[in-house]
C-alpha cells in the first residue's frame, strides 16, 4: 500500500504544474472513442490538445513523459445538467443565478450571465474527476423552493432559459458554449406552472411555438404594434426561434411515459430537436425514442414511485434504453455541490446491467455529442482538448480517487476548501488563540 501512494503522489508531481506538452505513457487508456480501451497506451498533449494516442503513440523527442504504472486513465467527466458554477449555497437565494422569475424573462434566460469561476465548489468537482459541466438553468429554482429563495412567482412560465457548457479549469473564462439548450419543464412541474394541468401545459406550449414563428414571419408588424397579441415579450421570442429552426434544442424534464410520447409527436410535427431529461419511464418507450433519435439524459439510481408520473422508474431504464439505441447520458445530482457522484451513478447503472464502456460513454463522449460539442472534449482522440484524469483504481468504485485531473493540457490542483480547512483544523489553527494552546 504504501508503495502505491508513493507511486500515486510521484505522477502528480510528475505532471505539468502549468500548460505544457508532455505524454503518459504506459496507461490503461480508456477512450471512450472508436478505439475503445487500450491494454497498454501512450497519450500526447502538446498545445493543449491531444495530438497522439495509441499502443504504440510516438513521444515527440524531449517531451516531458510520465510512466502510468499501468494505472487507468480516461476522459474528463462531464456533469450533465447541472448547478455547478451558478449556485453556492442553496438555501440563501442570493448565491443561486440558476433561474428566473421574470415574467419577461423566460426563454431569453441565460444561464451563462451568472457563471462565476471562483465558486468553492468547482474544485470538489474536480476531485471527482470532472473537468466539464452542462449547466442548465430551472423554472423556478429547484426543490428547496419555487424561486430559489428569491420570493417570485413561477406561474405561466413555460420555459426556464438556456443552456450552457463550462470547462472546470482555473483562469476568469470558464464558458466553453452558451445556448447549447433550451429548457422546458413539462409533466408535474409544467402542469404546476401553467394552468395546472397537463392538458394546459401542452396547449400552451404549442401556442408559443406558433407564436415565435409569426413573430419570426413579421417581425415589423410587431415592432410598428400591427400584429396580433403574442403571449411572450421580445425578448423571450427572440430567444426561441433557434428552437423552432431546429438549430437549439429543447431540453424537457419529464417522466412519464405518455407524457414523453406526446411531446415527441409534437417534435415530429413541428421538426424540433429534443432532448429529454429526467425520463423515469423513458425505457417503457425506448423504441419510439431510439426512432426519434431523441437522447435522453437520466440519473439511474431512480426506482421508486416517488410521484405517480414516474411509478413505471427502474434501475435498469439506462441499460435497457441503450440496448434498445437510444443515446444514454447519465448525471450526477442537479446539484453541483454532489457533482462529483456522477461516476458513482455510473456504477450503479453498471451494476444493473449497462455495459462498463457504455457507461463511461454516458458520463463523457454522449452528454458531448447530445449538446453538440463532441469534437471539443469527451474523449481522448486526436485534436480534441486534453482533458484527462489518471485514477488511482477502477473509476466507477467509490474508493477510488483522481491521481491527477488535467483540463485543456494543465494540470489542476486536486485541493479544495473543504480540504483546506481540514488539514487546518486538524493542525490545531482556528481552534483556539495560541496563548491558550
């Protein structure tokens, strides 16, 4: 044991302090791309970005190299669909930049506006060997209350805003690409925010799309005040008409199963691209999915009927919507303060039968590929950012731990706050005034 923590903490040490080239070589490397998982392999990174990667990958003549040990190294993880970067504390409103309540302000929330580097949070992610996150924003502000603390109100808000992709590095600019997605909570969640009803739910989200694409048809008439009603500002239609052009897609959160097959039909007709998230008995209609080719991105430790819309939940719905071709991505908690369980949910959905290269395929180069930035990061091939992670074991077991996290070629420091003030207290500072020790 005390041998493979020396060995552990000579690569960290070993590898670049700062953006610089170098290689690892002698690695279990797990690509998560078409070349599959390498017994024996060699990475490159040269400028940031992966320039080799093979059995027998050449080392460019005096690179810095670092031996693996044999040790198992893999993409970035991805935290899909979450609160890391834009919220700091749940419960006090004030640090909470992940919804609206703007009546105004809905579709033309950007999520992006609120991202803030220095959050104490991101670097616990990191320790979980996360190196990108999807951010999403909410209708509303999530489960500790209708409005994240902020006393608005939430009804007849149909959409919660867009979507945005982070890398988890150090430096001011985290933003890798904004409007990546447009949220639409349907379901209970929908149904409690406009008109408390499914049936007004869908009848007003309908209403919308036809309404972005009048406006779209004429939009002097609305700005001269020639049109006819419109029942979103501006601001909010000028937010959707990447959506209704097929170029933006929707991202929805619902769970039951109906309701997932009538908001495909209204995608079929109106040519939207969706997404779904959530999804707990998504794999009751997994071949319509897969025909739709309709992704959809689930937390597999989902199996009880928490709610009547999802009493159809199963531990095996990433499994069996993946045999059944439906792209998989799973996520961690929404909240980036648990950013980090999101490779134990990968376990557990290997457990209840999703193949283990599937699975880390779900937790880098799917959620990548649903969001459009797949020739960005997600795994390791040739020209993409070199974000990688060497585990000091078998990635998906609870006791396993980063060795080294290293985003777009730098190394990141595998420290956070909570650690800080751990080794402090337990130094004896803080405790008590020296004069009293």
């Amino acid at each position: 044991m005390r041998a493979l923590l020396l060995a552990a903490a000579a690569l960290a040490v070993a590898l670049p302090v700062a953006a610089q080239d170098f290689a690892v070589t002698n690695a279990r490397l797990l690509t998560a791309g078409p070349a599959g998982e390498i017994a024996s392999g060699t990475v490159v990174v040269r400028g940031g970005r992966i320039t080799a990667v093979g059995p027998n990958a050449p080392v460019p003549a005096g690179i810095r190299t670092v031996d693996a040990g044999g040790r198992i190294v893999t993409p970035g993880l991805v935290s899909t669909n979450s609160t890391l970067s834009v919220s700091e504390i749940e419960q006090y409103g004030e640090t909470n930049d992940f919804s609206s309540t703007s009546a105004n302000v809905t579709a033309a929330y950007d999520v992006q506006y609120g991202i803030n580097p220095a959050s104490v949070v991101i670097p616990v992610a990191r320790l979980g060997g996360i190196t990108r996150a999807i951010v999403t924003p909410e209708l509303g502000g999530g489960a500790n209350g209708p409005d994240g603390g902020r006393g608005g109100a939430t009804r007849d808000r149909l959409f919660g805003g867009q979507a945005a992709v982070i890398h988890l590095g150090q430096g001011p600019d985290l933003l890798v690409r904004a409007g990546v997605a447009q949220v639409a909570p349907l379901g209970d969640v929908g149904a409690q925010s406009v008109g408390g009803s499914r049936g007004a739910n869908v009848s007003a989200l309908i209403s919308a799309l036809d309404d972005v694409r009048a406006y779209q048809r004429n939009r002097a008439a609305f700005e001269r005040g020639e049109s006819r009603d419109l029942g979103l500002s501006r601001a909010d239609l000028e937010a959707l008409i990447p959506v209704v052009e097929g170029r933006m897609p929707l991202l929805v959160s619902v769970s039951r199963a109906s309701d997932i097959l009538q908001i495909l039909k209204i995608a079929r007709e109106r040519k939207l691209r969706l997404i779904v998230e959530s999804g707990e008995e998504a794999h009751l209609v997994a071949r319509q999915l897969a025909e739709a080719q309709t992704p959809v991105i689930l937390n597999p430790t989902a199996d009880l009927p928490s709610r009547f819309e999802n009493q159809g939940s199963s531990l095996e719905n990433a499994a069996r919507l993946q045999r059944a071709g439906v792209l998989v991505a799973i996520a961690g908690d929404r909240t980036g303060h648990y950013a980090r369980q999101t490779r134990y949910n990968a376990g557990i959905a290997v457990t209840n039968g999703l193949p283990m290269n599937e699975a880390l395929k779900a937790i880098t180069i799917n959620p990548a590929r649903i969001y459009g930035v797949q020739d960005r990061f997600g795994s390791l091939e040739v020209g993409k950012d070199g974000d990688l992670v060497v585990w000091d074991g078998d990635p998906f077991e609870p006791m396993t731990q980063p060795v080294a996290v290293v985003i777009r070629g730098v190394e990141q420091p595998l420290r956070s706050r909570q650690l800080d003030l751990r080794d402090r207290y337990m130094r004896g500072e803080g405790v008590m005034p020296p004069a009293y020790r």
